[in-house]
C-alpha cells in the first residue's frame, strides 16, 4: 500500500498552514538571505496494523468497526485509531500513524524558534550594522526592524509551542491521547502504567533512542512486551 496523501479541505486549516509556511520561509531563506549572508560576506504512513477482533467497536457516528481508542472526528468525517486531537496548524488529525511526526514538529519548531532567538541576539550585540553592502536598499535601512519581527515571531512560536510540546510529553509518558485525558471515563487499560521508554517506543515505532529525531523513515508497528525500563 502506497503512501497516501489526505488533505481537509478546511478554511481554517489551509490559513493555519499558510501562516506556518510564510513564518519558515520568512526565518530560514528571507533573513538569513538579505541579513546574516552579508554580514559573512563583510567578514499517510504505512496503515497495515494488525488488531484483535475482540478489542473492535463500532462507532456510534458511522457506524463502522474501529479498533478502540480510536475517537471519531467531525471534521475529518471518520474515525482516527488513538486520536490524540484535529490540529488546524498541518490540517489534519494527530492519530496513531503520525502521532511521532507530530512530536518531532513540535521539537524541532522549538529548536529552530530558540536558534532564531540566538542568531537575533548575536545580531543585535556582536554584529555591526551593514554599512558597505547596498547601503540604498530598504532592506538594509529597515534592518533592526526586521530583527525585532523576527524576534517576535521566534518568541511567539517558542512560547506557544512549549506548552504544546509539553502536554503532549505528558501524554505519552502517562500513554494516554489528549481526548482520553479530557474523558472523564478512561477504561481500565489507560490506568495501566507503563515504563516511559516503552510508552515513546511505541509511538516512534522503534527502541533506538536515536531514530526518535529522524523523520525520513518508515514507522513499524511495534509489538514487544516489555517487563523492565532498561529493557529499551
């Protein structure tokens, strides 16, 4: 089964994705292209998962067999397996398949907002301003002014993406979805406790700490019993 590519078509989602893009393209390629270069120059997952039959339910919205602790969403129109929630900001659902992907977004969102952060800083005290590259320019007339967006933008996604990367940690280190955590009436299985490395395992698809932070790989459906943390 191919790679699938599911896309909502959700005004709300697509402006929350566009915002994103203008955000990384204004901080990665028009910044460093126009301020930090002349400053130098100065000096769908694989979906194959194998699940008991007695551990199915039919959903109460579709009316469809799906493996429990899945959650249907009304803006996707069909059920998620461990749906942790529908995020506007990739327009999509954060489920089972990609739950991984999503808590690498968010980590490296933090790294990527705390280097900009850094850059602007070194800008702002240890760099000089542009004075012999194309002085007429207005980009180079404006270029505090540029910084300081900058700055804010790097401030805004750090802090908003903190307390995101956060719950979600929490989540996974409890095994439970955000819908479940807001559930008041959790089944037995979610009460269970977990070793946390065995709990992140099964949501990378892996034990090797270091695939955790790549993205450009294919996540196996993990099904090891673990009876010690130091086991992973």
């Amino acid at each position: 089964m191919g790679l699938q590519i599911h896309l909502v078509y959700d005004l709300q989602g697509w402006c929350c994705v566009s915002i994103i893009t203008f955000v990384w393209l204004y901080n990665t390629l028009y910044v460093p292209k126009l301020i930090l270069f002349p400053h130098y120059e100065e000096q769908h997952i694989p979906a194959a998962v194998i699940v008991q039959r007695q551990l199915w339910e039919i959903c109460n919205k579709c009316n469809k067999m799906r493996p429990k602790r899945s959650h249907h969403c009304s803006r996707c129109g069909h059920c998620v397996r461990k749906m942790d929630h529908h995020c506007p900001w990739i327009n999509n659902c954060v489920g089972e398949d990609n739950h991984w992907l999503f808590l690498q977004l968010c980590f490296y969102t933090e790294l990527l907002s705390f280097l900009t952060l850094l850059f602007n800083f070194c800008q702002y005290y240890y760099l000089e301003p542009l004075t012999k590259v194309k002085e007429e320019l207005f980009v180079f007339r404006h270029e505090l002014a540029m910084l300081r967006i900058s700055t804010l933008m790097g401030i805004v996604m750090f802090g908003g993406m903190f307390g995101l990367f956060y719950g979600q940690l929490s989540n996974v280190i409890a095994d439970m979805t955000t819908i479940e955590r807001m559930s008041s009436n959790l089944d037995e299985m979610l009460k269970s406790s977990k070793p946390w490395q065995q709990t992140f395992s099964e949501v990378f698809g892996t034990r090797w700490k270091i695939l955790w932070f790549i993205p450009f790989r294919q996540r196996q459906q993990l099904r090891v019993s673990y009876h010690h943390a130091n086991h992973v």
